[in-house]
C-alpha cells in the first residue's frame, strides 16, 4: 500500500505541471481560436533560460527561484512579441495558417535552443531548501515534488480570482464563450489576444521552468510535452481552465499507476481516455457542446478553383516521364518520396479541402499501409505486387473503425481524436515485437528484381501515385465530393436536405485512409524498411504542412506543397546541420507572404 499512496503523490506531482502547461493552452485557444504547437517550444525554451540564468544570477540560495520566474516572464514577452509580429498578420487567413505559423515556430525554436546550448542534454540545479526527500508510509519522497503538489492548486486559485474578480479576467471568459459578441461590446480583440497569448506562454514557462530540478533537459522535451498538453486540454475541455486541471489530475494518476500495471500499455493509456472521453462527451468533461452544426474540421477555406486546364496537365505528364533519364539517381529516388508524400498529402486533402475535417492522426493510415504490404511480404509471404496492393486495404480497414467514431465529432475534437487513433496504432506497432519487430521495425522490404532498379520503381511508384491523385481529383468533382463540399460549407442546411451527414464523411474517411495507405506502400518498398516512426504524430504534421503550404483552397495544392516542402527538407539538409531554423524561416515568410497557399496566389494570378 506504502508504494502505492507514493505513486499516487507522484502522479499528482506529474499532474501539477501538466496543468500549468495545458491550462496555458486552453486559455489561448478558447480565445484565439489558435492551435498552438509552439506552446510545447515556450516551455522547452523557458527550462534553459532557468538552467543558465541560475548559474549566472549572483542570488545564492535563491537563485534558482529567481531565475525560474524571470524564465517564465522572458517567456511570456516572448509570446507577446509572436503575437504581435506574427500571429496578428494572419488572423484574417484561415485558422489552419495560423497552425502552420506555430509549427514553423517549433522547427525554428528548435535549431535555436539546440545552437546555443547544443545538442547534449543538461541537468539543472536542485532546488534550495527542497534538494532532499522525506519518508512518507516507509518510502521516501521527493521534497520538490511535494511542494510542487501544493503550489499547482495555488496557482489554479490565483487563476480563479483573476477570471472571476477583474474586469480583464470575465472578458477573457466571456471571450471564450462567445468572441464575437465580446468584439461587438466595442472590446478591442487585439489587446484581449496579446493578453491572453502572454499569460499562456508565462503559464507554459512557468511549468518548463519549474521543471529544471526534475528532468533532464532535451533539445526535443518540446515535442513530448505539447502532445500530452493537448490530451489534457481535449479530455478537459477547450477553454476550461478547471477542465485542464481536472483532466491532469485524471492523466498524471493514470501514467503513475500504469507503468505498475500494465508497463507495455502505459505510453497509450491516455490516448484511450482521451478517445473515451470524446466518444461520449465530444466537448470534454468541463467543455460547453458547441452551439451550431459544423463540419468535422471548423473553419476550413474550401476550393475555390478548377483544376488546371487539360494542357498544363499534358505537359506536367511529359516532364515527369522523362525526368528518370535525366536525372542523377539520388534525384530519381528523391522523385519517388515527393511522389509517395503528394498522394499522403492529396488523400488528406480530401478530407480538409472537399470535406473540412482536419486529421491529426492521417499518419495511421500511411503506416498501416506501409506495414501491411511489409508484413504480407514477409511472414505471408505473398508476391510484392499483391502485399503492394493489400496495404492500402489494411489501412482502409483501419479507416473504417476509427473513422465510425471520429466524423460523430467536430472541431478540434474529430482532429485530436484522429490523433488519439493515431497514437494507439503507434502503440501497437511499438510494442508487438513478435510481428512488428518493435522499434526494430520491418526490414529487407524490397522490390522483386525485375522492379527493383531506381527508373523502374519510378514509373511504378508514378502509375500508382499519379493514378490515386487523379482518382482523388475525380472523387472530389463527384456528386460525392459536391455533397461533401455542401456538408463543409453550411452542415445545417446539408442535412435539411436529406444528406446523411456522417455517412457522407465516413466514407470520405476510408477513402482518404486507403489512399494514404497506397502512399505508405509506394514509401516502404522505396526504403526497404518500415518503423513505428512512420504512424507517429510528427508524420501526421508533415502532410497538414504540405497541403496548407501549397494551399488548402487549390486542388493542386497538395502536390505543390509536397514538392515544395520535400525539396526545401533535402536543399537546406545538405547544407547545415541546423536545417529545421531555415526550413521555419522559408514556412514563415511563405505563410506571411502567401496566406492563401503557393497554388492559391498562382490561381490569383492566372484569375
């Protein structure tokens, strides 16, 4: 029992800073409306600030404590100047920029924290006066993580007497509510949004600063704690500052006792809450339902062109099929990946372009379809055209599961359950070693002798590819695909029609899912090996970065966001080692510069 009730302090510990960091998030995207993948990148920046600025302050004991909190403040003004200089140019565009602008944010943060303080990790200082342990039920128990324990109510308790005792405080919950009606009082947004976007980032450097005794600190500590932040928030629901803490309660307990119970299950337990939890109360457990019928993915800009004229097309053709003979074959194979990513991307496309349903987890689907066709392969020991062409059948099954619960919700709540898919799939291929291989992966995945030449494989995976985006194309001209668009733009008034709304973007779901797969086929026969990596969330992000890059609103898009993003990837790789801070910088400048995606502003101009 003694191990047990200390499992149960240092889940409660965990869950202190789980909420500061996710009751940050919350706050900035009940107001802003903003999906905030750099929230992770101010926490993580806040954690070095305190381990140089403790060394460097001639405090003595309290050193540590000051530099905590002038990390968490240098934090926040930097959130403020992000909002002011970045953020605030791009509200007008669609939502889904705005993400785009914080992922650039995380890649550029990324290379910066790694070149100041490299890329080793670094343990910080205790913290004074806390640096011990005190036995409780015959086990010892970390000091600093007790008065951890007792510091995140107070601070939820200073939060409560902000937003319910100041005048700044109720707009920012009203805000949340209804920011539109706040706007129309003659409140000025722009203020209400700086506000907010710097108490988030001091919340979020308030947690990465208090972290510094406790953990190593990693150049990708980032990327591990958005994610968990964005599974309390969810579970909580958006914009509830109570809900986060009530949801980090639920996740810190649960991580504690799982890794005692069930060791191999623990990294996925939250992400089969947060799939519960969602299935049943869609808007979280302190969330309010939302209020209109919206498409599964919110406020998406829909296609506002035709696809290119015949000839363009014609032409496009004739290059590709002459550029193997042309090209070196480090080129011909960097060919082959832009093709796998463009039908990744065109088959996500369908659902955020045609459909409005953002997915976070599309990646799932890419993966499935890479391990079904390796594993058909390799145990079944099937020929590689007929594993080629099962993925994809595996990865639409899977589609069709987790599609059936995922279109029942909108909003940011479809996307983190997709997510939440995602990560169990993740989980599974980790963890079954006597199939998967585990993070072994499959190997020796390759083409038969008569396909295995790089100009072979180029016009196989083009066949494949070019033949799925041109089915895509036609399934999103289809009164299918019209039917879809009507559901996007006014879902009220689609199902006033008689259109069976999540019928409709169930089947859009499998067909997106199986399409991906087909990508993940053509991507493992390419590489000859398939690794849990490939269903994770950074490979969900890498095909919604494609198509908001080369625009949400163009049925070329996709492709030109693939092409674009893979090139700008494999340039600026060969040149630096610090390739993700160039890579941030041409993201930031083309999402400033062209709000509407590179297709977006060539229809501009072609109109």
């Amino acid at each position: 029992m003694s191990l047990l009730f200390v499992q149960l302090l240092s889940g409660l510990a965990n869950a202190m800073f789980l909420f500061l960091i996710a009751s940050g998030l919350s706050l900035i995207f009940g107001v802003t409306r903003i999906v905030n993948f750099a929230h992770g990148s101010f926490y993580m920046l806040a954690a070095y600030f305190t381990y140089s600025l403790s060394a460097m302050l001639p405090l003595g004991p309290v050193a540590f404590y000051a530099a905590a909190l002038v990390a968490a403040f240098l934090v926040a003004g930097l959130g403020g100047l992000v909002e002011v200089l970045l953020l605030r140019r791009v509200y007008r565009a669609p939502e889904l920029y705005q993400l785009l602008l914080t992922f650039a944010l995380v890649l550029v943060v990324a290379d910066a924290v790694r070149f100041v303080w490299g890329a080793d990790n670094k343990t910080g200082p205790a913290a004074p006066g806390l640096a011990g342990s005190v036995p409780i039920a015959g086990q010892l128990f970390p000091s600093y993580d007790l008065a951890v324990i007792v510091f995140g109510p107070l601070v939820a308790l200073g939060l409560w007497l902000v937003f319910h005792r100041t005048r700044w405080g109720i707009l920012i919950r009203a805000a949340t509510q209804d920011r539109e009606m706040v706007a129309a009082l003659g409140v000025d947004q722009r203020r209400l949004f700086t506000g907010v976007f710097v108490l988030g980032s001091f919340l979020a450097g308030l947690g990465g600063a208090l972290q510094v005794p406790r953990l190593a600190l990693t150049t990708v500590m980032d990327t591990t704690v958005i994610v968990e932040a964005f599974v309390v928030v969810v579970i909580g629901g958006m914009g509830s500052v109570w809900g986060a803490l009530l949801a980090s309660l639920v996740i810190g307990v649960l991580n504690a006792y799982g890794v005692l119970v069930l060791p191999k299950a623990s990294i996925v337990l939250m992400f089969i809450v947060m799939a519960v939890v969602l299935i049943i109360r869609p808007w979280g457990l302190l969330g309010r339902p939302e209020v209109l019928l919206r498409a599964a993915g919110g406020a998406v800009a829909g296609e506002r062109r035709a696809p290119w004229h015949p000839a363009w097309l014609a032409a496009v053709g004739l290059v590709l099929l002459a550029l193997p003979l042309l090209l070196p074959t480090f080129w011909v194979w960097m060919a082959i990946e832009i093709f796998a990513f463009a039908l990744f991307a065109a088959s996500l496309h369908l659902l955020m372009g045609t459909g409005g349903m953002v997915s976070f987890g599309h990646a799932a689907y890419f993966g499935l379809g890479a391990y079904g066709a390796a594993l058909l392969l390799q145990l079944a020991g099937w020929p590689m055209p007929l594993a080629f062409l099962a993925g994809p059948v595996v990865a639409a099954a899977a589609a069709a599961v987790f599609g059936y619960f995922s279109v029942r919700l909108t909003s940011i709540y479809f996307a983190m359950l997709t997510l939440a898919f995602a990560q169990i799939v993740f989980a599974v291929v980790h963890q079954w070693d006597e199939v998967t291989g585990g993070d072994n992966g499959v190997l020796s995945v390759w083409p038969p002798p008569w396909l295995k030449s790089p100009v072979r494989y180029y016009y196989w995976a083009l066949v494949f590819a070019g033949t799925g985006v041109v089915l895509l194309r036609l399934v999103a001209a289809s009164p299918f695909g019209l039917a879809l668009r009507a559901v996007r733009d006014h879902a009220r008034r689609a199902e006033a029609v008689g259109i069976n709304i999540r019928a409709l973007q169930w089947t859009a779901f499998v067909v997106a899912g199986f399409f991906a797969g087909l990508a993940g086929a053509i991507f493992v026969f390419l590489k000859g090996s398939v690794f849990p990596v490939y269903t994770e969330a950074p490979m969900s992000v890498q095909p919604l970065v494609m198509v908001l890059l080369g625009g949400v609103g163009a049925p070329s898009g996709p492709l030109i966001g693939a092409a674009a993003y893979k090139l700008l990837d494999t340039v600026i790789t060969r040149y630096t080692d610090y390739w993700q801070v160039g890579l941030g910088g041409i993201l930031i400048a083309l999402v400033l510069a062209f709000p509407r995606g590179i297709a977006g502003v060539l229809d501009w101009r072609r109109s």
